[in-house]
C-alpha cells in the first residue's frame, strides 16, 4: 500500500526491503466532473496531459510530453496522450515512466505538471490524482489527491529528486494557470 502524500511532504525511494527502485511510473487519472445544466446532468470532455521536466542545476535541459515522448537521454518515456481521461479512481489516464538507473547524472530533478491543453479549469475535473508506482513490481508507492478543483488550469504535481545515491519524491501541489509545461516554467522554477 503506498503513502497518501500531502502538499509539499517528501519520501525516500528506497525499497522497503533495501536497495533503491530502479524505475518508477508516474500515473495520472482524472474524470470530467459532471455539471448542472438546464437540461440535465453532463459531463464535458477533459484533456489533462502529463509531463516531466528535466533539470539539470534548476536549468531545464529537456522535457517529455504529448509531442516529444522520449528524453533526448532515452530515460525518461512518455506512454501516450489521453484526450478525455475517464480511470479517475481506478488506473492511469497518463503515464511517464522513468529509468531512475539511465538518468544522467547531471539531471537532479524531474518535475511533474499536470495541464488543461483545453484551457478547463480544475473546478471541471474529479478524481484527479498523481502516483508514483515501483515499475519493477508495480507496488504503489505514492500518492498525491488533487482535490477542490479551482480557477486554475495546471498543477505542478511532483517531483522526483537526487537525496545522496538515492531519489526522493515530493509532492507540491502548486496550482498554476498555463495549456502547456512551457506555460508553467515560471512557477516551477521558484520551487526548485
């Protein structure tokens, strides 16, 4: 069973058992959040799109999203653009898996965010979620709730962090306003 994370609370990667993980899957599932309309309940479509921003020295050096799948590296894989979501509680709508052990060692931090290329707000979106799953054994090893939804239209979910010869992973939670990673530089970089 992973660790529910909290806003800003951080995890060591390392096995249970000893050892450190060797590749993680960042998930993320989401629903479009049925609203009242004059004729009825309805749901109206929700493309939320992962993506990890690689830092070197808080310098990003490269990034992987919907239009570029895989790190220049080769350690870092997007699996594929979702464009309505639907797994909300249950599995991933999204996924980025990363080879902790073929990141380079000049990349210190992955970053995690989370945007509406649609431009919807969070308010339109339930069950969102962010996890952090061993790849090797697929144990669960983390997970961050969005909840509240809000006015904004992006998350900076996550990042996963150089801690000695191991990783952490942090849960940040910050809301931002931005259609792509490019949008959100400005708010990631003072949280690095």
């Amino acid at each position: 069973m992973g660790i529910d994370l909290t806003k800003g609370q951080a995890i060591s990667l390392e096995k249970q058992g000893g050892g450190s993980l060797t590749a993680v899957r960042m998930g993320l599932g989401w629903q479009a959040a049925p609203r009242r309309g004059l004729f009825g309940t309805r749901t109206r479509e929700v493309d939320l799109d992962a993506s990890a921003v690689l830092f070197a020295d808080k310098q990003p050096v490269d990034v992987v999203f919907f239009r570029h799948l895989v790190s220049d590296d080769g350690s870092v894989r997007h699996t594929g653009d979702n464009l309505v979501g639907g797994a909300g509680q249950g599995g991933d709508d999204e996924s980025i898996l990363v080879d902790l052990e073929r990141v380079p060692v000049h990349i210190d931090q992955i970053v995690f965010t989370v945007n509406s290329f649609t431009g919807q707000t969070f308010q339109e979106v339930q069950n969102a979620f962010c996890r952090l799953v061993d790849e090797t054994t697929g144990q669960e090893l983390a997970r961050y709730t969005l909840d509240g939804g809000g006015q904004y239209t992006a998350q900076i979910m996550a990042k996963v962090h150089r801690a000695g010869s191991g990783w952490k992973m942090t849960a940040l939670g910050a809301a931002a306003n931005g259609r792509t990673f490019q949008d959100l530089m400005p708010s990631i970089l003072p949280g690095l």
